[in-house]
C-alpha cells in the first residue's frame, strides 16, 4: 500500500482525506464480509427463521428452539447486532429480527431471502487456495470442487426462476402457457437440481420435459423425487452439451444462468437453435448486467457478481477448456451471440420480480 510518507518520497499528491475516507470503505467491506459469512450460517442453522418466530428472545431461549449451542448462538448474536440486523435489549438480554429484515432473512419471508444469496460467499470462499494456484498457473475447476454449490444454486434459482416462473416469466411470450397446456416438448440446458423442470412437469402434465445436466449429482435428488411421486412426463439425462452433436427436437429451449458457464457458448446456442422446430423458441435467463466494465459501477452487486465470475463462472468454463465468459458477460454479447447462432428475433425483458437478470426470448 502506498504510505503517506511513500507519496511524498515519490512527489504523488496523497489526498488525506479520500486516504481516510477509503480506510473506511475497506473496513466496511470487511465487515460486509464477516456478516455475510454469517448469514449464511444463519440461513443454515435456522437461526433467522426461529428468531423471526420467538422475538424477542434471550442467547438460551433461542438456542434451545434451534436445538444449537447456545454459546454459538450468543456470539452469532453479537455479529448480527453489530450489524444492526438484530435489535437487542441489554435489560433483559433479549435479541429481535424485526420484521422489516426478517423478511429479507427467512424461508417463509415476503421478500427474497439474501441469506440464501450471502451463502455462495462461503461456497466459492472455501475455494481460495485452488484459485490463488490457479491465478499463478492457469487452468480451471471442476463442478465437483464446490462443495454444495449445485445446492445453493437450487436455492437461489427456486426464489428468481421456478416459484414465478408461471404467472410472472410465462407471461413473456403470449401464448406460450397454453402451448404447455396442450402439450409441447421442452429442454432445459444445464438444467442444475432440475427443480424447474419437475415444476413445470407438474404443472403441465401433456408437455413433456428432459432435463440435461453435465452433472447427474446435480439432478439426482429430483430425479429420485420425481420418480417417486410418479412424475412420467419428466426425464433428466447426464450430458455435456459441448460432446453432443444434436439435442433432439424441441418446442421450448430453456437455458437458466447456464450458458456463461459453458466450454462453447455460442456452440451450445447453435445447437438450441437447431434443436427449435418449427415455431419454437429458446428461453435464456442470464444476468443482467452490461458487456463493459464501465457500464457496471453502479451495479448494486457489481462486485459480488465478478467475484462470482472469479471464484466459480470462470473457473468451472476453464475446467472444460473453455472461453470463461465470466458471470458478468453482459446482455450487448448475450443479445449478439445469440443472433450469431442464428436466432432472427431476440427480445430481451427485464422483470420486476427479479431486477438482477435479463430475459431473452429467442426464435
Ligand atoms: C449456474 S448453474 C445453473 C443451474 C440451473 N439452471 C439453475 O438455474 O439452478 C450452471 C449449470 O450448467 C451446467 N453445465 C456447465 N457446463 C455444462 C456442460 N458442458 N454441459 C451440460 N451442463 C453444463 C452445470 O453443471 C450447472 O448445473
């Protein structure tokens, strides 16, 4: 770090002021990370859904309807106080998640839960030493690296993607609900734990769906589930989309946060195309930042998206040998490969339940 001293020596005007005003901002990102590693723990533990139910209530109190131990508990209390997510009452040592966080902090919440998000920081993190080797020497991961992350992901995508998939995302394309009324068939590229599809499965008993995955780990669970509960419209396929020379015939393609992530993007959306009959069109969901760095600084979660790119998007498309998009590829590109891979019509829509990705409908 450049000292003031270091500054003067090498006649660099050093501006105390932004020098202490940057001093703070790198502290409060620090603080920003210790909390978010904490909510995570608290999404994991339940800790934010027992004391949106029991507030107020004491370390003990709480530690008992959690079944944790309650000196995990106090502590883990003192963080979210510090951050002022909690309240707490030091006459009774009694601590509350008011309802205006609790919303944004819990399973049953009004709001998207964050905690959910705020997970994918310690998934990636406990990745650093492979990718600190991997800036020295290159080279990619694997998705069998990331502990839980085909879990997080299910979680994460089940609040933006599969609960408003019907009444908010279908209604995008006019006609396209009735289409799965009556009974179309529809893929899903890189299709994760496949909690859309077997949604949509459900829901649409005369479509018929297929599920492809380079990971069978990833959709075993709903695999099972589905089989279990007698879903017959719904089969889910271990496949590398960039070893497969066609995927079939389909009415509907869908592809979500799964096309940045891939050896070949344009190769894989060359093959969607392909795959469209007549009529047919291909549902992307990405997210929806800009191609150029300078169009993101505003981002609300810039940084957390390219960090993304850096510790998971990047790595696992290099693993492959692949082009490494990265997360924050950006809709310009997104919008130009896909006509590159020969969609005539690309339309791209931005939605209020979920103001992080773009929607490109592509026929
Ligand atoms: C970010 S996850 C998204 C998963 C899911 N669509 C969702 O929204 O929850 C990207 C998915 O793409 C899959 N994938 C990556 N490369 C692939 C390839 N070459 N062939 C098939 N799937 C691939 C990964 O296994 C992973 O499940």
């Amino acid at each position: 770090m450049q000292t003031a001293e270091a500054a003067v020596r090498h006649d660099v005007s050093f501006d105390e002021g932004k020098a202490k005003a940057f001093a703070g901002q790198m502290l409060g990102t620090i603080n920003g990370a210790a909390v978010a590693l904490m909510a995570s723990i608290g999404h994991r533990t339940g800790l934010f859904d027992h004391l949106a139910r029991h507030s107020p209530a004491t370390s003990a109190a709480l530690a008992a309807v959690a079944g944790l131990n309650e000196r995990y508990v106090r502590e883990w209390l003192a963080v979210m106080t510090t951050a002022r997510i909690v309240d707490y009452t030091p006459a009774d040592r009694s601590y509350t998640l008011p309802p205006e966080h609790a919303a944004f902090l819990t399973r049953d919440g009004a709001m998207k839960n964050l905690a959910v998000i705020a997970q994918f920081v310690a998934v990636v993190g406990a990745l650093e030493d492979e990718v600190v080797d991997r800036f020295r020497h290159g080279g990619g991961l694997c998705y069998h690296h990331y502990d839980r992350f085909h879990e997080v992901m299910a979680e994460a995508s089940h609040q933006s993607i599969v609960k408003p998939f019907v009444d908010q995302v279908l209604p995008i394309v006019p006609g396209l609900r009735q289409r799965l009324e009556d009974g179309i068939d529809v893929v899903d590229l890189g299709c994760g734990a496949g909690r859309a599809v077997l949604m949509l499965a459900q829901r649409f008993p005369r479509s018929r769906f297929v599920g492809l995955d380079l990971c069978a780990d990833a959709f075993s669970e709903t695999q099972q589930e589905a089989a279990r509960i007698g879903v017959g419209n719904l089969v889910f396929r271990q496949q590398d989309l960039a070893a497969v020379d066609r995927l079939g015939a389909f009415d509907l393609v869908l592809a979500f946060d799964a096309v940045h992530d891939q050896k070949s993007p344009l190769d894989v959306l060359r093959k969607a195309r392909q795959a469209l009959r007549r009529d047919g069109l291909m549902l992307m969901v990405e997210f929806g930042g800009s191609s150029r760095l300078e169009q993101n600084l505003t981002h609300p979660i810039g940084s957390f998206l390219y960090m993304m790119s850096v510790m998971h998007c990047m790595p696992v498309s290099l693993g492959q040998g692949g082009e490494a998009l990265g997360t924050m590829w950006g809709v310009e590109l997104a919008e130009t490969m896909l006509r590159d891979a020969g969609f005539g019509e690309v339309q791209v829509s931005r939605l209020p339940h979920d103001p992080f990705n773009a929607y490109f409908v592509a026929r």
